[in-house]
C-alpha cells in the first residue's frame, strides 16, 4: 500500500524519478546565471531541512546553455521547497526578495552569517546579507522578531539597537529591551 513496485522511469535527470515524487504547489524559482547547482548544494549543507532534489539537464541548446548542461536544479532550504534555473546573465538577484532565517541563539546566527559571507557572500545592514551568487538573506533572530512585536518602548529600543548593527548581536538586543 504505503510502497510503489512500479519500476522508476528514467527521465532526463541525474537521478531517477517515481510517480510518488511530485514538485510542491507553490515553490521559489530563483534565476541564476549557470551556478544554480552550486547553490542549491551550498544552501542544503548549511542550514536544517535542506535538501537536493532533481537536477535537470537541458534537451537542447537554449540561449545560455548547450544540450545536457544543468538547466533546472530542485531543492529545499529549511523545508521550502526551490527550483535554481541556470538561466544565463540577463536577470540579477536584489533585496526585493529575500530568505528569512529565524535562529533561536548568537550560535546560531553567528554560523549561518559566517557560513554565508565567508563564502564570497557579503554583509549588509540590521541582519541582512547577500551570498556569492547575489541571493538576500535576513540573519533573524527570533529575541529581535519577539522585542519588535511588543510594540512600545521595548520595540523602540530594540529598534535602535539593531540599526547600526550589520550581523545582530543578541546580547545587544536584549540589553536593549530590558533598559
């Protein structure tokens, strides 16, 4: 019941595919310019509930690629489900979208962020940062989510304590909230 016996179909992936494999609803489609492979691996070695999926090779020649280069590479960060097109130089990433990681301590945080700009990604401001593929991410952790939505004095102090801050710094905030 629970277990197909159909024999899996081979199919113009890396790895095989069976009926009971299927692509979410609603996934995150991200447009790279030909390291979607290497991305998408980077990201499911670093954080929690990541993991590849198909990796699909192209059919035919297509305007930034050639038959049989990685066209599609499916893959899951922290249990959201992501497709990586290696779709050639014309469209770049930018902060309009990002990937919000919640971290639970400094430890935490301090290894995603670390994990991310020491390899080739850069810092930015109040916990946001880029990886070396252009991608935004938001370093979050949660003692800021909860101090900005208690609303008051406490989200105000919690606030300006986080503005000049690129990675937060936890100890920071908490001293923040509780003043």
């Amino acid at each position: 019941m629970g277990t197909s016996t159909r024999e899996p179909k081979i199919s113009n992936t890396d790895r095989y595919e069976t009926e009971d494999e299927h692509m979410a609803k609603n996934t995150i489609f991200l447009w790279y310019d030909k390291d979607a492979e290497a991305a998408a691996r980077f990201y499911t070695k670093t954080f929690p509930d990541s993991a590849m999926g198909r990796i699909v090779r192209a059919p035919t020649a297509y305007p930034s690629g050639k038959k049989g280069d990685v066209l599609t590479v499916e893959f899951t960060v922290v249990g959201v489900h992501c497709v990586g097109l290696n779709g050639g130089p014309e469209f770049k990433h930018n902060e309009a979208f990002s990937f919000q990681i919640t971290t639970d301590d400094q430890d935490e945080t301090d290894r995603y962020w670390n994990a991310i700009v020491g390899n080739g990604g850069q810092e930015s401001a109040c916990g946001w940062c880029k990886d070396r593929w252009g991608v935004s991410w938001q370093i979050t952790p949660r003692v800021l989510t909860e101090a900005l939505a208690a609303g008051g004095e406490e989200a105000s102090r919690a606030f300006e304590a986080m503005m000049p801050m690129k990675k937060i710094d936890i100890a920071t905030i908490e001293v923040a909230r509780r003043r």
